[in-house]
C-alpha cells in the first residue's frame, strides 16, 4: 500500500503551527545563516510606492510591526536600523501570519 500526504498529515493548531514555524528558522540560521537579504528584498518590495497596492501593502506591512510589538516610529526604518531583537520579531510576526492564513478557508467567496 502506497503512502498519501493525506493520510499521514497532522492537524495542528495555530500556535503549535508557530512553533514549529519558528523552530524551523532557527534550524535554518545554524545552517544556512540568516535571511537578511530575503527580508531586505521583502521590506523593499512592500514599501514599493509604485506597486498599485501600495496603500494596502504599507497597511499590511504595519500589521506585521504592530504584531512584532515594534514601536510605531520605527515602523518607517530600513532594514539596517532594525535591532536583531526586532528581527527576531519581525520574522515570529511573519511566521504568526503564514500559520494563520494557513487555516484560512480554501475556496473564499465575495458576497454577492
């Protein structure tokens, strides 16, 4: 008998989802290092004042700080500014967000 991804998934809650998420970056940062470049490339691309979404994205952006406990006024500064401590932050904020859209419904609908 053939083994399916289905039958050998397990359920988890959000917050274990964060944990293993979290778990897995730091096993990342010990062997490949840091994602520094990712995270600068991503902070640049959602502060794209060209992007049509632009407004949305700086939204969503901010949600991200505000998840991390960043302070407002340091919402706004480059990536080289941010302490290691707001990285850390930064990066269990992100990991927050993929655990919980990750229970989003599948197929979503707009209202008529």
């Amino acid at each position: 008998m053939a083994y399916k991804a289905e039958s050998i998934t397990v359920q988890m809650s959000a917050g274990q989802r964060v944990s293993a998420l979290n778990h897995i970056a730091a096993l990342r940062t010990m062997m490949y290092g840091d994602c520094g470049n990712e995270l600068k490339r991503f902070i640049s691309d959602i502060r794209n004042t060209r992007d049509p979404q632009y407004e949305q994205n700086k939204r969503a952006m901010s949600a991200i700080f505000f998840l991390a406990n960043i302070n407002k006024e340091r919402h706004n500064v480059e990536y080289s500014e941010l302490t290691s401590d707001e990285i850390t932050a930064l990066i269990g904020a992100m990991n927050h967000f993929r655990a919980v859209v990750s229970l989003f419904p599948k197929k979503l609908t707009l209202p008529n």
